[in-house]
C-alpha cells in the first residue's frame, strides 16, 4: 500500500471519527467533519477504481444522502434530521461491511513461527 493510500485512509479514519462523534465535537465540526468525509470517500472511491461493485457504489450513495440530508436537516429540520439520522445509521453499517470485507487487505497475516517438535499449540 503507497504512502498515499495509508495518508488517505488515516485522514478517512479521523474525519469519520470526528462526524461520529457530534455530541462531543458539536454541530459545527460534525457539519465541516461531514463534508471532508464526504470529499475524501469519493477521493478513496476513485483510487480504487479496478475494484468498484455494486456495494461500493451503494455506500458512496450512502455518503452522498448522508451528506444531503445533513444539509436539509441543517436548513429545514424535522423530517430532514429524521432522514439524516437514517442515513447515518446506515453508512455507520455500510462502513462497517466495508471494513469487515478488506480486513484482510487492511491487517494482513503475519507468517507464524514453526513449531518445536512436541510444543503444544497455542490455540
């Protein structure tokens, strides 16, 4: 993985961080954490373009309808915070599926030492 791919990762890890957390952060960061969340998806959906489905294309869907129905909520309130707060439940789950998925791209398996003739098994 290049430097520019981990950079992209870790400011994806920090904004989505900081939107999570709006009771903390408040409404102001949480609209701006938002916003760079929203921008660096489509950076990281882009740099992944030979890997692009059905699922990736759902959850950038997800981030632009979060990102949309945050600034109707912001604007109108009432039922634009209720379907913000639909849309956030599910990029919080589409996210999760996302990381689930690469797992394995993310924290690769270290090769175990061989085992001793007789030692027993960790497991």
């Amino acid at each position: 993985m290049s430097l520019f791919q981990r950079a992209l990762h870790l400011l994806l890890l920090v904004a989505f961080a900081l939107t999570v957390a709006e009771p903390v952060t408040g409404p102001v960061l949480h609209a701006h954490a938002g916003a760079v969340f929203c921008v660096l998806a489509a950076v990281h959906f882009a740099c992944h373009h030979e890997r692009h489905h059905v699922g990736s294309w759902a959850l950038l869907g997800i981030v632009a309808a979060a990102l949309g129905t945050g600034l109707w909520s912001a604007m109108a309130g009432g039922v634009g915070t209720a379907a913000h707060k639909l849309a956030a439940l599910a990029l919080l789950v589409g996210t999760g599926a996302h990381l689930w998925s690469y797992r394995a791209v993310m924290f690769p398996r270290r090769e175990r030492a061989p085992r001793l003739e007789g030692q027993p098994d960790a497991e």
